[in-house]
C-alpha cells in the first residue's frame, strides 16, 4: 500500500520530524486561499502515486496567489504524463499547498528492508533531491548505509556516523538531524514499511532541516493492523482490475502486452510470461489464482483478463495441487457461459485430477478453448494465434 506525499508528511510530523507548513486542496479556489493563509512563496505539488512531477510541469513554485490559481487550475484539469506514468498519465485529484523553503543543502535519507540480511537498513547521501537509483549506479560511495535490529532500533552511534556522513557538523544541526533519523527508523518499524525515504532532506541558509518531500509505502499483510493506515488508502489512483481482484484475493498486476496469463503460484506466473516472451509474444498481466482458489475465484480472473481491451489471447497455465485441475476446468466452463470467450483461449493442465479435467473441457467443446500437451506448446499456440 503506497500513501501519498501529505500523508506521509503527517506521518512524519507525528513523530517529531520537522516538515513545512502545507493545506492539501481539491479546487483551484482553496488553492489560492492555502496560498493567502500560508502566506509569501509555496510550491504546488500534484498528489499522485507517481514520479517525474517536476519534470512533467505537476510541482510549480508560485509568488503570487494567482501564480498559485494558474498552476492549480492546470493540475487539475490535465493528465500528468511522465516516464512512470505511460503516455495515457494520471489525473489530478487533490494537491498539496507547501511552504516554500530556502535551500542551501538537499540529503537523501531512506529506510528499505534488506532482503538478503533479513533487517531494515538506513541510507543517506548528500546527493539528495535526485533518484537514489542514479546515485547508486553512478556513485555508490555516495551512500553510507546502517544495518539496524527491528527490535532494538537505530542505535545512537549509528544515528552519529550517519550525520557524519551527511557532513553535518554543526551541534544543533546534527541534533535536528539525529531527530529526522530516528523518526523515520520508528515510523519504518511501526507502520510495517517497506519503503520510507525523505527526498530531499534538506539544510536552510538559516540552519533549519526539513523534510520536504517524502515517500512511504506499507506492508499490505500487515495493514490489517494499522487502523490510520487504512483510513489514508486512497483507491482512486489505483488500476482498477488490480482492486477487483484484490477484492476477491487474487494477485493481479497489469502489464502491457496482448496475452492474458491466468495461473496458479508466484513462480509458475514468472516462468509463464517468460516462455511467452520466448517465443515471441508480450505478456498482458500477472494473474495468479492461488493454491485454494474457488470456481468463482477463477470465473472472476477470467472476467477481469477479458475486460482488458489489449487481451488478444489468453494462456491458462494450471499446475493441480491444492488447486485441483478439475476445479480449473469447472471455471473455464462456467466463464464460457457466464462471460464467453472472445479470444483464444490455450489451457495447459497437469496435476490433481488432471485427466478428468480434460474429460470436462473435451466433453463441453468449447469454441475459442484449445488444449495443449505441456507449457511449451501452449506458449507456441497461443503466441501463434494472436500474432
């Protein structure tokens, strides 16, 4: 679950971390008044969950409060297009009205959960205000990081050797930035992040540091326990076959070709777009029923797959366990009828129940339905017949 810009703002505010005055608005009007009530310079920042939107003209600097109605008014009524987006962009709901701040100095500092060592790690840089991922590649000795324990926390002479590497040595600065820190350390470990960065963290000429800019998002199997966190979901941005599956516990991720992939665990999903990307064809999506999915749980996959105008083809991938391939066989029967196949439809099943399952589909002959011996041949038909 991702949250946006001003809510992570909050989020920071309440654990101590210092942040700009800010009003979040939905019309170019309570624009301007956030503009008069804020008072002297404030950037306008689009909230999507999206990257790129300086560049793609959503974050404006603005003098005047009519500055501020001309940037709102354009936010508001057009798309942002940018590398994250897709050439089809997002549309602007709601903007946030900041108090703009003097910057002498712009840092980096993200808290991301290290796979490998099974413990969070803090990252700074004082190349801030820029992608941590080109930092990365183009300087990695730029980026100090610390390993802490998820149970004792950020430890105070990491919090030290941090702000050394941020280059901060005047006391009070340090001070405000061991705050900044270990602020965010406690909101990573309390709200179950998986990601939480201040980008940029930056220094005033007046010796103030502020988080400007921030991204957070959460583990979705541990939201259940975060009341707040679920009150700040926002679903309007997010893709909407993606929140009906959701809803009937399905994984679902859009993707931007033509085939439609419907199978049973993570890994088999993975090794079946990348035998369809093989022989040729584009994955449409990354659908994946689970090990107990239902008759209505599959018919439901299909409905979301076929709604997708880009679909061409679809390759149903089964491997029987838990999921039996009689119970597949049921849903591609009951989908034919209930939604109907306007594709080609190329099932591979093998596992539990397997033969009856063929049984099923041959006896119900199903137009646009063909069988195929294993996953290479079913990959080559369905690649074959949206070509």
């Amino acid at each position: 679950m991702k949250v946006h810009e001003y809510q992570a703002r909050q989020l920071l505010q309440n654990a101590g971390v210092p942040v700009p005055v800010s009003e979040v608005v939905e019309t170019a009007d309570a624009a301007v008044q956030a503009h008069k009530t804020i008072g002297k310079m404030v950037v306008v920042k689009a909230q999507v969950f999206a990257g790129g939107r300086g560049k793609a003209g959503f974050v404006k600097l603005c003098k005047t409060s009519q500055e501020t109605e001309a940037a709102a008014r354009f936010m508001l009524s057009n798309r942002m297009v940018s590398k994250q987006t897709g050439p089809e962009g997002i549309e602007v709901k709601k903007l946030l009205v900041a108090d703009a701040v003097d910057i002498e100095s712009e840092y980096y500092v993200g808290v991301v959960l290290d796979r490998a060592k099974r413990v969070p790690v803090m990252m700074v840089s004082r190349e801030g205000g820029v992608e941590i991922e080109e930092v990365a590649a183009r300087n990695p000795e730029a980026i100090v990081k610390e390993w802490f324990h998820p149970h004792l926390g950020l430890q105070g002479f990491q919090v030290a050797k941090l702000i050394d590497a941020l280059g901060l040595t005047d006391k009070e600065q340090a001070k405000a930035a061991g705050k900044v820190l270990r602020g965010l350390a406690k909101i990573f470990l309390e709200k179950d992040c998986s990601l939480a960065e201040i980008n940029p963290l930056v220094r005033t000429p007046g010796g103030e540091i502020l988080a400007i800019d921030a991204k957070m998002n959460f583990d979705d199997s541990a939201i259940f326990r975060h009341t707040d966190l679920q009150e700040m979901h926002d679903p309007s941005d997010e893709n909407e076959a993606e929140l009906r599956a959701k809803k009937a516990d399905l994984t679902y991720i859009a993707l931007d070709g033509n085939i439609g992939c419907l199978v049973n665990g993570a890994g088999l999903a993975m090794s079946t777009m990348d035998i369809i990307k093989l022989y040729g064809g584009e994955p449409a999506n990354f659908l994946d029923v689970g090990g107990s999915v239902t008759t209505e749980g599959a018919v439901e996959a299909f409905r979301i797959i076929l709604a997708d105008p880009k679909v061409k083809g679809v390759l149903v991938n089964i491997f029987g366990g838990i999921a039996k391939c009689d119970t597949i066989a049921e849903a591609l029967i009951a989908a034919a009828k209930e939604v109907g196949f306007k594709v080609p439809v190329v099932v591979r099943l093998e596992g539990t129940n397997v033969e009856r399952a063929r049984e099923m589909l041959k006896e119900a002959n199903i137009e646009q339905l063909t069988s195929a011996e294993d996953l290479t041949d079913a990959a080559k038909k369905v690649c074959a017949q949206v070509a």
